[in-house]
C-alpha cells in the first residue's frame, strides 16, 4: 500500500507582530522537502487593520506563487489576555481567508498536537522543535530563521505526518489510517 501523489503544503504560524510561514513538498510516507521559510513583518505597522491586509496580501502571493494542496495552520491557544486573542483570531482568520479565497482547504492544529508530532513531546520548546525539524529535513539548521517560521513548519510537517485525506488504490477516501482501517479491514494485515 503505497499513499498516492505528491502534496504542496503551506504551513502557517499566525501572528499579530510577526507571522511564520513555511512551504513543504511531501511525498510517499516520509520524504519531505522544505520550499521556502519565512515570516511576515508586522511591527511597522501601527494599524491592526493594515495588519490584517498585509496578512492577507502575503498569504495571497505565496498561495499564487507556491499552488500548495493543502494549509495547515496552527490554532490559537487560550491565553488570559482577551485582547491578544481576538487580535490573533482575527490574523489566523484572514490568513484562512486568503486561502480560502484560492480554494485551498484549510487544516487547523493545536500548538501541543505540532509539537508532539513533531517531537514526541506536546509540552516541547520551541527551540527543541525547530531543533527536531532540522533532523526531519537533514538540514544543519534554518539560518537566519525566526522560531515562528519553524513553528509555521512545525504545522505543516504535522499536516504532512496526519496525512491530510490518504487515498490507497482500490480504497475507500479515508481522513486517518484509524479511518482507513476501520474501513477497509480486507487490506490490513
């Protein structure tokens, strides 16, 4: 059983001062190659609204430029601040939105499920995240890269590592090898 097709995928990091993103090209079950990793500078801009429109434009541009399959994006967490956490719905809304608008489906992961993915670990830095991908990928390291770009990375390695939807010859679409198997009993031994 071999999972079919190559897959482009755009992961991204939301944020309101500086947004990660990374695009990775995955095939078969383990080979995984890194497109492009960068951030979204925020600060210079005084207004959350320009903000959001940068957000928009950027995540618009590498969607026209890259054609990814998928977006797996990391979820917000849940912090005290009520305030942050609208600001940063609203920058992982629109970065949605921008894909959305290419008709790219949208993937949402929570922070502990990326590192635990990633580093077998959901409490894991990131720091020690970024340190995993570098082995994932067999790169010495990311340089010059921000840990939000890793961690835009960290979500679409998890995406990759989740399988997104996997369709095996003769099968039933399944969204998980649990789903697959339950499905598909005659082809698992």
């Amino acid at each position: 059983m071999a999972i079919v097709g190559e897959r482009i995928i755009l992961g991204i990091d939301p944020g309101t001062n500086v947004l990660g993103y990374a695009i990775i090209r995955g095939e078969g079950k383990n080979k995984i190659d890194l497109i492009v990793l960068g951030v979204i500078e925020l600060k210079k801009y005084n207004d959350h609204y320009l903000k959001l429109k940068a957000i928009y434009s950027r995540i618009q541009q590498l969607v026209d430029e890259y054609h990814p399959d998928e977006v797996a994006i990391e979820a917000p967490f849940f912090g005290k601040n009520v305030q942050s956490m609208l600001k940063l719905g609203r920058a992982q809304g629109v970065a949605m939105a921008a894909a959305l608008s290419r008709s790219v489906p949208i993937f949402e992961y929570a922070p502990r499920k990326i590192k635990q993915s990633i580093t077998g670990q959901g409490a894991a830095s990131k720091e020690q995240v970024a340190t995993m991908l570098c082995s994932i990928l067999k790169v010495k390291d990311f340089p010059g890269a921000k840990l939000d770009a890793t961690d835009a990375l960290g979500a679409a390695v998890c995406h990759f590592y989740q399988g997104g939807t996997i369709t095996v010859s003769g099968s039933k679409k399944t969204s998980s090898w649990e789903a697959y198997v339950k499905n598909n009993p005659d082809k698992v031994k």
